[in-house]
C-alpha cells in the first residue's frame, strides 16, 4: 500500500489488517493524522493482522498498550504526550525488543528507522492512506 483512499472505517481496517500481517519483531510504524483522521481505526487492523484478538481502543489516557498476539504489538499514542519529557519513559527499545510498535500522532517521535503512514480526511467516509517514508530493510 503506497497510497489507497477507503471509503468506510472497515476499508481502513482492512488496510491495516493487511499491514499487520507483514509485521515483524523491531518494526516501528508511526501514524499521522488529524483529531479523528482514522488512526485509532486502522490500528485494530493492524492488531488483528498481527494475531491479536484484543480490544482495541483509544490509548489517548494510556501511554501504552500491549496487545499479545503471533506478534506482540504495542499501541502507542501521543497525543496528550510533551516532546522530551515522557517519551524518554517510553521504553520503546524493550517494546521493539519485544515485538512491532505502533505510535499514533508518531510524528511526535524522531525515529529513523521507522515506516511513517499519514491518514487524511477527505470529507465524508473517505480518508487517503499514504506511506511517507518506508523503513528499508
Ligand atoms: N474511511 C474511514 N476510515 C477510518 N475511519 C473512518 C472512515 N470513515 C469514517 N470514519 C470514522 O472516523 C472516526 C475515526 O476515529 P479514530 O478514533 O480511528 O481516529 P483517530 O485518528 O484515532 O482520532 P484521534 O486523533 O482522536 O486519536 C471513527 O468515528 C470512524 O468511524
Ligand atoms: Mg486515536
């Protein structure tokens, strides 16, 4: 997926469905997007895709969520997160130790070795899903 518009939250899902199958131990996935662009949505793709049968939901009071699966993902978000301050009590190498990471509002975070996907509302039902940097492996 380079660059895909859906047309519904369970098209978004589905995308990150598909992306959560290709996940491996170590990879980082950052999501930029508006207040309410999608991102919270794709992640429970990206949950399933992994294995995971958890509930996800929006981490926005919670720093982290580990959801246990074929592949251990964690469900970060930004959001209510200072740039310096608590990203250092991130923890994120022992997360990326552990399994894949994703990161909403992860343009927050500096990362070089990351995939960066933005999400953008096109009015109505309709959102671009675009990769901007793929991490090269
Ligand atoms: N094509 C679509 N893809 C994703 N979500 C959609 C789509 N069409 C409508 N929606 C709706 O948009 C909302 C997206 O909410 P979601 O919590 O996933 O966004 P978010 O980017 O995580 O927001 P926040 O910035 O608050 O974390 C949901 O209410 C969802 O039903
Ligand atoms: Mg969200």
């Amino acid at each position: 997926m380079r660059d895909v518009v859906t047309n519904s939250p369970a098209e978004t899902e589905a995308e990150g469905e598909r992306l959560g199958g290709l996940l491996r131990q170590g990879d980082l996935l950052l999501l930029k997007g508006d207040l309410g662009a999608g991102k919270t949505t794709f992640v429970r793709g990206v949950a399933r895709g992994a294995g995971s049968s958890a509930h996800v939901a929006s981490p926005t009071f919670q720093l982290v969520r580990v959801y246990p699966g074929r592949l251990q993902l964690a469900h970060v978000d930004l959001y209510r997160v200072e740039a310096g301050g608590q990203l250092a009590d991130l923890g994120l190498d022992e997360l990326l130790d552990q399994g894949a990471v994703v990161v909403e509002w992860g343009d927050r975070l500096e990362a070089a070795e990351a995939t960066l996907l933005s999400i953008e509302h096109l009015g109505g039902d309709r959102r671009r899903l675009r990769v901007e940097r793929e991490l090269g492996r």
